[in-house]
C-alpha cells in the first residue's frame, strides 16, 4: 500500500492576477475585484490591497477608507472562467487524478509516484508549467492528505511550494492558530477562544468528548483537524454543464400565483445547490408544459451569479413572457446552464453585506435542517 500524496494547487489572487496579466499598469498597485458601488463588497484583493487590512467580503465602501487609493475593477467572469479552463487543461493533461475544488483551486492524488519520481519534483514541475504556460503565479502544499496540503499552501503564498514529511504534518499546525484551520469561522474561533484554546496545539489535547458537547458533531471534526487527521479523497473532476428542477402536477392547474410560487421555491433550492457546489450560472432558463402537452421554453443569457433573489426576478420576468396561452398547465421547470466554478455565496461584484450575510444565514440553516428548512416569501 502507497502512502498517500496529496498536492493541493492554489492560484494566487486570481481574479486580480487575470487582470494585471491583461493590464500589466495594475501590477503593484492595491486592487480590489468586486462591486463598483459603494454598496458592493470585495471578491477579492491584491496583496498590496492586503497590507492596508482589505479583505474578501469587505465592504466597499470601508475598503474606500482603509486605502482612498484603492483601484476597484467590477471584474469579468467570463474571462477568469477560460483562464481557469486554460489551467484545468494543463493539469488534466498531466496528472493521474485530479479534483477542480472551486474556479482556482486542485487537488492531485499522487500516491505512489514516489516509484518513479520524487513527488515533490513532479509538482514543482508541473507549477512551472502552468507559470510558463497561462503567465499567472500559483502556490502548492504537498503532504499525505488535503488538509495539511490546502493548510501548507496558504504558507507558502504568494508563489511558492511547500512539502511537508509524513509524520511531522501534526507538529506542523500544532502552533498556527485555531482559525487557520479551514471552515473554522469567527463564532467558532470566539468560543474556543472563551474556552481558553487559541492554539491547533491546545485543540488537539482535548478530549474529543468534551469537543463534541460543546460543538455536536462538528466537535468530532474540530478534533480530527486539530490532530491532523484527514481521509478525505481526490474526487475525479467532472464538469457539470446544467442544474435543473422540473415538478409536474397531478391535477392540471391555472393558478398563476400557484406556478410562481412553485417556481420560487424550485429556484432557491437550486441556488442553495449552487451555492453548495461553489457554482454560478450565466443562463437561466424557464420551462411550461401545457395540458395538451405543448412545452415552451424561454432563457435568458444573465451575469455569473448564484444568487436567488437576483435569479428571482430573471425568473418571474421570463415566466410572464412565457405564459400567453392562459390554459391549464401541466408541468414547469427551471434550468441553470452556462456555469462556472465560483467559490462565493453573493452576486459576485455587485451584491451588498446585508444580502451576503442574509444567503450566508439561511444557508448554514439549509445546511443543518435540509433545503426546505428556510425560504424567501416569494416561496411560501
């Protein structure tokens, strides 16, 4: 049996990267990719842009304070989506099992490559040629599972490579700091910090017991992570084209309040599954089945989101277009096609902190008591 080698590929600020590569008057100068409005929030930041205190999901408006000479760009989707398509290929062309985790982010199982070449070489190899080939900086973290990887790669940013032995991958996070550990949020880091833990080291000596009592299951998790313990796999990546929902009706109906409704409630369970699979969509479509089985379909090319309120109006705009016939209807649906991987629960360039925190708020709901958990009026 190989020991497992897991090498986790992360594209350094690569919306901002994309856009100094296009412009290269950018490069050095604090820039921010997100909503050109002061009611927008950042996507993302330049390392320049970093050094003031900006982040990601900052508001614009307080990043405006933070640096006055900030350069804010709305961003372009489309052009970030075929650089990452470009990288995807050079990895596809070299690696034995790949995963895409999000629009710039992989995962490489090289398990047993050790055989025939150093597993560290190969990587930094093929960093190289992905440098050499798309012109953007990338980082990578090689150990024997994806946590210490994903966690090795935030170190060795920007532009640079770590390996980490197996065996010493628990005596390397045991000093970081227990929000350094990924999908530890704030509420999460505040109630270990109340209980006196701040270190990985320190999580990693309580009792998973005591753990779980005070977090539940996500205790369990807390300490696995703390002690290094991941056997999560390299999932083999496949590009998903579409997501759709389509509910036919036992009695034909012509209650448009009724069909809207229904459609409503389709479209957030889709843009929770979007959402979930880090995805936006740039095109919607609206499908109606009338009684005597003639089906009309109308869509809509739409900027890449994931956001349901916005996604709603593009709804109920193509539904009013679409039913003309005022006859019983059999069956409707909805479709997202056109998507990209989009690591980000907002309309990406133009949506406000309080729409983010909303989405963000019903998904961790959604997420504890199942998609039906929660849901706007629009579909109730």
């Amino acid at each position: 049996m190989y020991e497992r080698a897991i090498l986790h590929l992360d594209l350094d600020a690569f919306f901002v990267s994309v856009e100094c590569l296009k412009n290269s008057s950018l490069r050095g100068k604090p820039l921010i990719i997100g909503g050109t409005s002061e009611r927008g929030v950042v996507a993302s930041c330049s390392y320049e842009a970093r050094a003031f205190g900006i982040h990601s999901a900052m508001p614009i408006k307080m990043a405006r304070r933070l640096c006055p000479d900030v350069i804010i760009l709305r961003g372009d989707m489309e052009n970030y989506s075929r650089h990452s398509q470009l990288i995807t290929d050079i990895i596809a062309d070299s690696a034995p099992l790949y995963e895409k985790a999000s629009i710039d982010e992989f995962y490489l199982d090289l398990s047993g490559m050790d055989r025939y070449i150093g597993c560290y070489q190969w990587s930094n190899e093929l960093r190289q040629k992905v440098i050499r080939n798309s012109g953007l900086p990338i980082s990578f973290g090689l150990s024997v599972n994806k946590l210490i990887s994903k966690m090795s790669t935030s170190e060795a940013k920007p532009n640079g490579a770590i390996q980490i032995k197996a065996g010493t991958e628990k005596g390397y996070i045991a000093p970081f700091a227990v929000s350094k550990l990924p999908s530890v949020g704030r509420v999460t880091t505040r109630k270990l910090s109340l209980m006196g833990v701040r270190s990985i080291k320190v999580l990693s000596e309580i009792p998973v017991k005591l753990l779980q009592r005070e977090f539940g299951k996500t205790g369990i998790s807390l300490s696995k992570k703390a002690n290094a313990i991941d056997h999560t796999p390299v999932v083999p990546y496949v590009e998903q084209k579409s997501m759709s929902s389509e509910r036919t009706f036992q009695k034909d109906t012509i209650d448009i309040r009724k069909l809207k409704t229904i459609l409503n409630n389709m479209l957030c369970k889709l843009t929770f599954e979007l959402r979930s699979a880090q995805k936006l969509a740039s095109c919607i479509t609206v499908k109606i089945r009338y009684a005597d089985f003639n089906t009309y379909t109308k869509q809509k090319r739409i900027p890449y989101t994931a956001n349901d309120r916005i996604l709603a109006g593009y709804l109920n705009d193509l539904f009013d277009q679409l039913y003309q016939r005022r006859q019983l209807v059999r069956l409707v649906g909805i479709r997202f096609s056109g998507l990209v991987h989009g690591n980000y629960q907002i309309d990406l360039f133009e949506d406000t902190l309080k729409e983010t925190k909303l989405m963000e708020e019903m998904d961790k709901i959604r997420k504890r008591f199942g998609a039906k958990a929660v849901m706007r009026g629009s579909g109730i």
